[in-house]
C-alpha cells in the first residue's frame, strides 16, 4: 500500500483545478483519471466559455484543457494516473485503483473527488433503437474521434449542452430537424437558442417525443404538444424524418464512491439529484474528503474549476506548512468569484439548490443590478427578439446610424459574462458594474471597430454601417463554419429566424489568429435590410 498527501479522482476540469491549486502550494498530488487521457468534458468543448475574464471567458474548452494540462505535465508535485479506476473507497480512506488490470491500494491524507456526472435517460417508446444517442456521445464521436453520427438529428432538449451541441452538429455538416423542449421556455442561454434560429433550425418548446420510427434503426420520431399541465393536447402529433435522436435531458452527479464511504447524500432537484453535503471549503461531512464540479451539484465548467479552486487550496491550507494567509485569501477570493457567478437571475436554480445544504451565501444577490429588465417571454419561448426587445437595445436616434459603423449588441438575458466588455479599446460597451447584467453599447464612443464581433462567446454582437453607399449597408456578422467565404463572393443572407432576405455581397474578411476561429464577415446588403441581416450561409456552387 502507497502512501499519499492528496489523492484527486477525476481529470476534467475541476480535477485539474484541483489538482493545480494543491500542487503549487507545495502538496504532493496522484491524479487518478479513468481514461487514457485528461480532460473530461473540456476535450470535447470547441465552443467559448461565458463568465468572467479572470476564469476564461472568451476561450475555447479545448484550449483552456491544453492550458491546464501544459501546467500539469510542468508541475513536479502532481503525478497523472491514466486508465486508472477507483474501484472502492473503505471506511479507513483506504482507497483501491485499478490500472493495467492490476490493483494497488493507496492511503491518502486527504481525497477530492471531482467525478463529474452521468447524462439522464427519457423514457419513450423504441428508446433503445440504434441512432439514439446522448449528446456527450454526439460530442465525444465528432469533437474527439472526427467521427459524423449522423446526417439528420432531432435533438430533446433545450438546455446549454443540447443548443451548443446542435451547433456543434451543424458546424459538422448535420442538418438538425428541430429542437424539442418539454418546458414552455427554452432552458439554456438565449444567445445560443437564437444563433441556431438565425441558422434555420426550429425550437418547439412545449413539445415532447412520443416514439422513435423505424425498424433496424432510427427512421424519424413522433412528437406532440404538451398543454400547461404536461399533458398531451390532442391531434398534435407531428413526425419528424430524422436519422437519429440526441437526448440531452439533463446529468445526474455520480455520487456512488462517496455513497460507498457513507459521505452524506441528500436529494436535490435544482442540483441535478442526490449531492453529498459539504461546506464552503467543499469538505464533506467525511473529514478530509472533499468534492468540486459537478459530483457536488450540476453547474457550468467555470463553476467547477472555482470549486476544484477551494478544494485543492483548503487541503492545501490544512495539509501545508507555509503560506496559510496567502491561501485564505485564495479561498476566499475563489468563494466571492462564485457568487459572483451564481448571482445573477440564471442562478436562482443553483441559490435554491445550495440553500437547501445550508450553504447561505447572505449577500444580496442583486447588488449592482440595472434597474431595467427587459421582457424576454418572446425570447425564450422562440429564440427570436420581439421588436421591443431590439427596440431596447438599438439607437434610440435614426441619426445616430449615420455617423458610421456602430456596434449593435443583440444580447438580452442577465447571465454571467463578460468578453465584450473586457475586449472594447474604447471603453463603449458596459454592464454597470456586474457581469450579469445585459451588455449596453455607448453609441457616443462606438467606432464600429468590430473586436467584440469576433469576443462574443454567444455571436450576439453585430457592426452596422448603414450608410455604407447611396444604397447599400454593410453589416459585420460572426462566423464560425467551413467553408469560409472569399472576398468578392456572393452568398445568402438570412434574418434572426433564418429566412432568406436578398444576396450579398462579401467586402471584408477578419480571420486570423486574434479572431480565434470565429470570423467577422463584412457583407454588403440592400440599405433596406440593415436592422434585419444577421446570418449568411456560403453557396456551394459560388465557392471557389
């Protein structure tokens, strides 16, 4: 039996956290992963994260893995156990790993388990016909092995994962039938919701999956309307041709080691399921037994790297010799980072969640908030702004247009976020003072530059020149497919519900490595489409 200061099971994001936090602070540390390889859910992660600057905003999930794991491979503290599974952990914190179809027994002075969740199933009839896939399998065939699932997806589910993972599916060259959601209002962030709309892809909230089609696999589905009550309203029935099904219905905490050591569990709703109980410095009710990401409560990834944060600092401050002050002020520093996260109105679920574990933060939650909240109903139940919404968000004089290009924000949900703020050289965009509230463009100080095009993880900003010619505009749109246009090209261009307005004409192509994979096209378009063009799609037959 090995002998160890900090064993962490799990290398996804808030393992590695961890893991680092720890380590730097002098702790000897074993990273046991299950897989030949780190990362967890941040491997398959091709799209930006939202949040704050100081945790990654702004940036891809894969390359903040090949950060974290640069830092990893640098720090001689931390040793990586791959293809290494926990099989049980004993009432003595004996813990037992296999690996290479061996086990060794190790006893270490402290554990962090950071091992992430499982994705939840939906009952429906011919559930288990080849071509039903959850989408952490969608992502893991196209984004880890180049594999294409399929070339017709109906995706359950509205959620973050299953509007990013639709997009994902698009980039890829799937087409995707529809987005079904049982709720009356899309769950994930609207900016997601309506960079798919402008692409064509419809979201019927208020629907479900009745039965998968077909014999040897899946053919289509058949879906229905669900009234106020979740019940099915009558002669609803629509089939959907599809070739597979993608459920992304949520994730369950996978709590089953910390259940085999007696950790204490309570059942959670707003937190995915059963979570262990813990404190503030993520210790269970086990001493020196702790927990970070998503094992102690569903959250997005920059949640759970804070979590691995506290985790792997508290057994740093406990364990350590040197530096105590220093790592309090760390923890605490990673404890007002998170409720600065959770604060916002799509954290309720998570406030509600955590005060049922008597994890009462007793701030107010909406300190610095705008006064002004817009009425998104129409959002959230479509993925389409109403006018009001734009209204809201537009110049509020015609002839602030004709000074040039200005940016427009099209960004209309308080969450946590903050790339467009921290990207602008002029100081024009703001959230007064918190990251949740909505993004507002200074049109005084605009210069219509178009950084923040190219900053936005939710493509939600937009440049209009509208005064471009006598009868054109130009309207500066992000870009993130293959292939991209050529300076010259023709191609279609679309409205906020992916309808074809007119051809235009491609100006101006910013791609390089400052723009990071997501290009800002500058189309040149009739004048009379300028507050409408906001999507385009390159025709085959015009590409060169």
């Amino acid at each position: 039996m090995e002998n160890l200061e900090l064993l962490v099971v799990g290398g996804g994001p808030a393992g590695l956290s961890a893991a680092l936090a720890a380590a730097n602070y002098g702790i000897k540390v074993s990273l046991a992963e299950e897989r030949e390889f780190l990362g967890g859910q941040l491997i398959k992660q091709t799209h930006r994260f939202f949040g704050s600057e100081k945790e990654y905003a702004g940036t891809r999930g894969i390359d903040i893995l090949r950060k974290l794991i640069d830092e990893v491979n640098k720090n001689k503290n931390i040793e990586v156990l791959l293809s290494s599974r926990v099989l049980g952990i004993y009432e003595d914190n004996v813990v037992t790993i296999l690996n290479d179809h061996k086990m060794k027994k190790y006893y270490p002075q402290s554990i962090i388990f950071a091992t992430g969740a499982s994705e939840k199933f939906l009952a429906f009839e011919n559930n288990d016909l080849p071509g039903i896939f959850g989408a952490g399998a969608v992502q893991t065939l196209m984004n880890v092995y180049g594999v294409m699932p399929a070339t017709n997806v109906l995706m359950i589910g509205s959620g973050n994962i299953g509007l990013i993972v639709s997009y994902q599916l698009l980039q890829a060259g799937v087409k995707v039938a529809a987005i079904v959601e049982a709720a009356p209002k899309i769950g994930g962030y609207s900016v997601h919701a309506s960079k798919l709309r402008r692409l064509g892809v419809p979201i019927l909230t208020s629907h479900t999956i009745k039965k998968a089609i077909g014999k040897e696999k899946v053919e289509g589905a058949v879906i229905c309307e669900l009234d106020n009550d979740w019940n099915e309203v009558k002669d609803t029935e629509q089939l959907i041709k599809c070739d597979a099904i993608c459920l992304s219905v949520g994730l369950t905490p996978l709590v089953d080691l910390l259940k085999q050591r007696k950790v204490k569990t309570t059942y959670v709703s707003e937190l995915g399921g059963y979570v262990p109980l813990r404190d503030e410095n993520m210790e269970t009710s086990i001493k020196n037994l702790f927990v970070a990401g998503d094992v102690s409560g569903i959250e997005e990834a920059t949640a759970a790297m804070i979590e691995g944060q506290i985790a792997g600092l508290s057994v740093a401050k406990r364990i350590g010799k040197n530096n105590k002050k220093e790592i309090e002020k760390r923890i605490e520093e990673g404890k007002n980072e998170l409720e600065l996260l959770r604060s916002g109105p799509v954290g309720k679920k998570i406030r509600k969640g955590l005060s049922k574990l008597g994890l009462n933060h007793g701030k107010n939650y909406n300190e610095n908030f705008s006064e002004e909240a817009l009425d998104i109903s129409h959002l959230m139940k479509t993925g389409v702004p109403s006018e009001e919404n734009l209204k809201n968000k537009l110049p509020s004089e015609e002839k602030v247009f004709d000074k040039g290009p200005i940016a427009i924000s099209e960004c209309f949900q308080r969450f946590p976020c903050d790339p467009c703020v921290k990207s602008c050289p002029f100081n024009a965009i703001s959230e007064n003072g918190n990251i949740n509230n909505i993004p507002y463009v200074d049109f005084e100080k605009c210069t219509g530059c178009g950084i923040c095009v190219s900053k936005c993880p939710g493509l939600a900003m937009f440049v209009v020149h509208k005064n471009f010619s006598e009868t054109t505009s130009v309207v500066i749109m992000p870009y993130e497919f293959l292939p991209r246009p050529h300076k010259g090209e023709i191609v279609k261009v679309f409205d906020r519900e992916g309808k074809y307005l007119c051809d235009g004409k491609v100006i101006r192509i910013l791609d390089g490595k400052f723009q990071d994979k997501t290009a800002a096209v500058s189309i040149e378009i009739p004048k009379r489409y300028y507050l409408q063009a906001r999507n385009f799609k390159v025709e085959e037959g015009n590409h060169g």
